[in-house]
C-alpha cells in the first residue's frame, strides 16, 4: 500500500457583502476542479455556477484541469458589471487620466 | 595535592560536557528578539516604517537601524508593547511616518466601476483581493489589513475606504476628543 501525498491549497470565493477562503487538504495531483469539488464551498454559496464560472489561481486563470501546487489558492471568480472600454470613455468625456495611478496622481502630476 | 588537580579536572570535564550538550540541544534557530518584536508588530505590510513589510522592519529594530515609533497602524498601543519589550522609553509616534487611524479601516472595491486590470491584486501585500485580468476584483475583508495600498494604483479610483464597525475584538477606548471639544457655555 502506497502512502500518497497531501498538500493543503485553498479555495476562495468572494461576494461584496460575503468572501470566504476555504482551507483544503487534497492529494498531490488533484486539480483545480478537484479542489472546488472538495472544499465543500458549493454548499456555501448555492448560487455558485462552476459551469459558467471562470477560476485561477493566485489571480491569474486557469483551466479547471490545472494540477495544483502545496499553498495555491484556487480562486472562483465572477464577470465585471462595467464594460471597461465604456468606463474609459465617460472617463475620459470627464477629464479624467486614464494612467496608472487615476485621478490622484494624475491630479498632481 | 593529585587529587585535587583529578578533582578538578573532572569537575571541569563535567562542566564542559553539560555546557556543550546545552549548546546543541537547546539551540535556538533565527533570532528569538526579532520573532518577538515582528508579533507586536500590526502585520499590515504596509511598508510606512519605510520597510519593506513588518518582519524588515522588526529586524531593523532589533539591529538597532529602526526607531520603534515608525509604526502609524499600531500606533501608541505598539510603541508601548515594544518600549516594554526592549526596555527603551516609549516615545509619540513619528508624524513623517503617518497618523494612527481612529479606527480600522477595510478597502471595498465599486463593483459597477472596476475594469478589472489587477493593478490593485498586484499592489496588496497579503493577497486580500480576489480577481484575475477582466473578472471582478473583490476585496476579501478578513484578509485586508486596511493599508490602503491598492488606493494609489486603481485607474478608475473604484476602491474607497470603509470603517470596520468594532466587534468585541477591536474595540478600543477612544482618546477624548480635546481640540473638538464643545466650547463652554457663556454666562
């Protein structure tokens, strides 16, 4: 009988009003579905739609078959309500700098 | 008088050998001091005492290179622990560094602004905002330390800064309001 491996990753999800992180230990090899499927995080927020969602880890996406390294954080995450390029607009119809830093530093500059 | 030499030589052999045991086997791995200083310090990562993160600026401290009135989130309450500790006077905080919040404060990100760029992800220090590249960016509340690190860097200046209503946990006394006090009635 072969021992396998364990790493512990985390599974996050996030609400305005309601963020949880879920600590996990699954077996080396397991994937980011895997991980999702584990943490039991579906049965906290119900609304959940895997199928529709995208995930990543440590901000920055992935596939859901992504082989999960010991510490990573399996993010699920949710679709922008603003349309950046309109935001650059009324941004820009605003006076306002687009740069990095926004309105404050741009203000100063 | 061989006795005596024998004597001692063996006391002395004894000695030595529990000296040296101890040595091994009570070691103590990194400096105790630093451990000490870095958990009184807020953790916030910040980086106003000018440090890169609380544990440079505990190392600095202890190396003597840091003042420990550098510190604006802990304030008067982790002067106070750290004069204790190192037995030095405690002293006001150092106003080049910042001022101490009134209370503690969380980032919220304005979901009908955010464009998604990641600006902020990349900026916060202990990974309190989930989101990737054009998906919503949300600030996870148990994680953020209130630094306001991610403020600077947002192009659409979509995060504002909440108070955190006191719980058991972080309530404090608060400082009587003296400069706004109410003028006293004239006769």
């Amino acid at each position: 009988m072969s021992v396998v491996e364990t790493i512990n990753v985390e599974v996050a999800y996030a609400l305005p009003d309601r963020q949880l992180i879920l600590e996990v230990n699954v077996d080396a090899g397991t994937t980011v579905a895997g991980a999702i499927v584990q943490s039991g995080i579906m049965m906290e927020f119900p609304e959940l739609d895997l199928e529709h969602s995208d995930v990543g880890i440590f901000g920055k996406q992935s596939k859901m078959e992504t082989v999960l390294a010991d510490g990573d954080r399996v993010e699920i995450y949710r679709p922008l309500i603003a349309d950046p390029k309109e935001v650059r607009r009324k941004r820009a119809a605003e006076g306002k700098a687009m740069k990095k830093g926004g309105g404050i530093l741009a203000d100063a500059g | 008088m061989l006795t005596v030499v024998l004597t001692l030589a063996i006391i002395a052999a004894v000695f030595g050998l529990v000296l040296g045991y101890s040595a091994i086997r009570f070691k103590v791995e990194g400096d105790p001091i630093v451990d000490q200083i870095d958990s009184i310090l807020p953790q916030t990562q910040c980086g106003q005492c000018t440090y890169a993160g609380c544990r440079p600026y505990a190392e600095a401290i202890a190396n003597g290179e840091a003042d420990i009135n550098q510190c604006p989130p802990g304030g008067e309450t982790t002067i106070i622990a750290l004069a204790d500790l190192l037995g030095v006077e405690a002293k006001p905080l150092n106003a080049e560094h910042g001022v101490e919040k009134p209370s503690k404060t969380v980032v919220r990100i304005d979901e009908n602004v955010c464009i998604g760029c990641t600006l902020c992800i990349q900026a916060c220090p202990v990974d309190a905002i989930l989101g990737a590249a054009k998906r919503m960016h949300t600030v996870i509340e148990s994680e953020c330390t209130g630094c306001d690190l991610c403020i600077p860097p947002c192009p659409v200046d979509c995060i504002h800064v909440i108070e955190v209503e006191a719980t058991l946990n972080t309530w404090k006394w608060q400082a009587p309001e003296v400069e706004h006090a109410a003028p006293r009635p004239s006769r």
